[in-house]
C-alpha cells in the first residue's frame, strides 16, 4: 500500500474539520466574500463551489479501468451480490433509517436518503487496499456502479424521496420532497456526467499516448490526491458562505450521525457476512463488503447543493456524511483484518 495514499486517508478527517474551520474563520473575518464567490453561478450553485465539486469526481473517474469491464463476465456471481448490495439493501436501509431516526427532520431526512443512493466509485479503492481486499474485483464494481450511477440516481431519488416519502406521510413529507427527475438529472448530468466523460477520455487517449504503466504508476499517482484537494477547497468555500449557521447545531449533528454510524455498521457486516455465506474468499468478501458500506459522498453533496441549495438542511447532512464515514470506515479496515484471522485462515 502506497504509504502516501495511507497517511492521507487516515488523516482525511483531521483535513475536513481544518477545512470546515478556514472556511468559517474566512467568512467570519471577510463578510463580503460570500457576495464575490456567489456572484457566479452555474444551476443555483456559485461558480467555485461548482468547479470544486467537478473537480473531486474527476481523478476517481479517470482512475477508472473500463477496459477491463469485459471481466464482468467472469465475475457475474459476485457481480450479481454487488447489485444486491449496492442498489437494492443499502438504498432501502439507508432509507429506513433516515424516517427511523429523523422522522420529524425532513431535510436531514432527505440528506441522508441522497447519501444512501450515492454508491462509492473513490474511497472504496483506497479501504479496499487498506484491508487487503481484491483489487481487480474492486476496480470491476466501481466501473459498473459509475454507470448505473449515471443511469439510474436521479430516477432512485425521485422514488425514494418523493413517492415514497410522501406515502409515508409524516413530518415535511409533502412540503419538502417536490422535487422532479428532472432536476436531480440535471445535477448528476453537470456533476457526475461530465467528470465521467472527461475521466473516460483522459484515460483513452493517455493509455494509448503514454501505455497502461505511466498511466497508472505516473499520472494517476499525480492526478489522484487532487480529488481530495477538490473535496477541501469545495468545504473551504462551503462554511465560508454558510458554515456559521451550520456549526451552531451541534446536536444536529449528533442526530445526523447516528443513522449513518447505524447505517455504515449494519451495511458492512450484513454485506461482509452474506459474501461470506455464499462462499467468496477473504479478498472477495472484503471488496463486496466495502463496495456496499462506503458511499459516494461527493455525488450527495452536489445533488444536495444544486437541487436544494448551499444553505440547506440536506446540503448539510451531506457534509456531515465523510467526518463519520471516514473514521467508521478505517475502523471497519481493522474489523476485516480481523475476520480474516477468524473466519478464512
């Protein structure tokens, strides 16, 4: 494992929680720039935090291996598990949890579900490698959740959030949920589509200029930990437009975190114990377990931005989202370490 890659992920929270705070000492000690950062927008949402959120979906996306997407014929039980997992328990638990948990905070509420259906394409990679998991395997799920990403989240949420919260009923059930295919199309479209194309015509003109080896061991070495200075510089300029409200609400957070510590516990294990089951090795197991428990947090705070603005109660348990994924998810790394010990070996 990449000792650089390492340290900056067990340090990413430390960077998140530096980050959140510039952006509230920035906006404290400058009022007027959030005037100058919002004075551009793209969709309703200003002009930097746009490019920053681009910019964090494009190195995981150009990191991709699509030319290897042919394996996905050799892998159709695991692929089929992975569908399992990732489309149908994790939306639905995440969901369950949200109204479980927040049933009279419908914007968390909402927040939550928008995490939920966002699959990992980035982190994932780097838990799996912590944990010594499959790393062909791992970057086969990520080239297919990236496209049924693109296929199917905005369909997803408008299912989950506006027909199937407002069968539910309960607090803010109709008032906050009308929301239209259309316009989280458009924000997976400008966030997620375009990072897409560009990660896929990085990765073809270059391996063909350059050859798989350079790509890999010089570009995407390069390129990669640019993703996290994109997820920074976009908390940066965040808390320095809004991140005085936000940090007034300490027991928000804590009610944020709760379903997500749930929904990060009860996704690993259940995922890990049924790959288990059906009789995947060690390394199987763990990228199945990983590829289904992590979350794409970045598509959720893009989707939460542009569809219900920066200001929003969604667009913060959005942010919310990687300070409690990020040290859950390296104590999970442990957890299947230790499983290996117990269960394979």
């Amino acid at each position: 494992m990449d000792e650089k890659l390492s340290w900056i992920s067990k340090y990413l929270t430390f960077w998140i929680l530096l980050a959140m705070t510039g952006g509230i000492i920035a906006g404290a000690a400058y009022p007027e720039i959030g005037v100058i950062l919002d004075a551009h927008r793209i969709e309703q949402v200003s002009l930097p935090i746009a490019i920053g959120l681009i910019w964090m979906m494009y190195p995981p996306l150009a990191g991709v291996k699509y030319e290897e997407l042919s394996k996905m014929r050799k892998q159709g039980k695991a692929l089929s598990a992975s569908i399992i997992q990732n489309w149908i328990i994790g939306p639905v638990l995440m969901f369950a949890l949200a109204w479980l948990f927040l049933p009279d905070m419908p914007e968390y509420r909402i927040g939550l579900i928008l995490i939920g259906l966002a699959r990992c394409i980035a982190m994932v990679l780097v838990w799996n490698q912590l944990a010594g998991g499959d790393n062909d395997l791992c970057a086969v799920l990520v080239a297919m959740n990236s496209l049924f990403q693109v296929a199917l989240y905005s369909v997803l949420a408008y299912l989950f959030i506006t027909v199937l919260s407002t069968w539910i009923g309960g607090a803010g059930a109709g008032a906050f949920v009308n929301i239209s295919v259309w316009q989280v199309a458009k924000a997976v479209f400008i966030y997620l589509g375009i990072p897409f194309v560009a990660g896929i015509v990085t990765r073809s003109v270059l391996l063909k200029k350059k050859g798989k080896t350079w790509y890999n061991d010089v570009f995407m070495k390069k390129l990669g930990p640019t993703a996290l200075i994109g997820l920074l510089f976009t908390i940066i300029v965040m808390f320095s437009l809004k991140g005085k409200n936000l940090v007034e609400l300490p027991l928000d957070v804590l009610r944020i975190a709760i379903p997500l510590l749930a929904y990060f516990s009860i996704m690993f294990t259940l995922s890990f114990f049924m790959s288990y089951r059906l009789g995947f090795s060690y390394d199987q197991s763990t990228t199945l377990a990983f590829t289904a428990a992590s979350n794409n947090f970045e598509l959720a705070i893009a989707v939460a931005i542009a569809v219900f603005g920066i200001g929003s109660g969604e667009a913060f348990a959005a942010v919310v989202g990687p300070l409690i994924e990020v040290p859950v998810m390296l104590g999970l790394v442990h957890v299947a370490r230790k499983a290996r010990v117990m269960w394979f070996e």
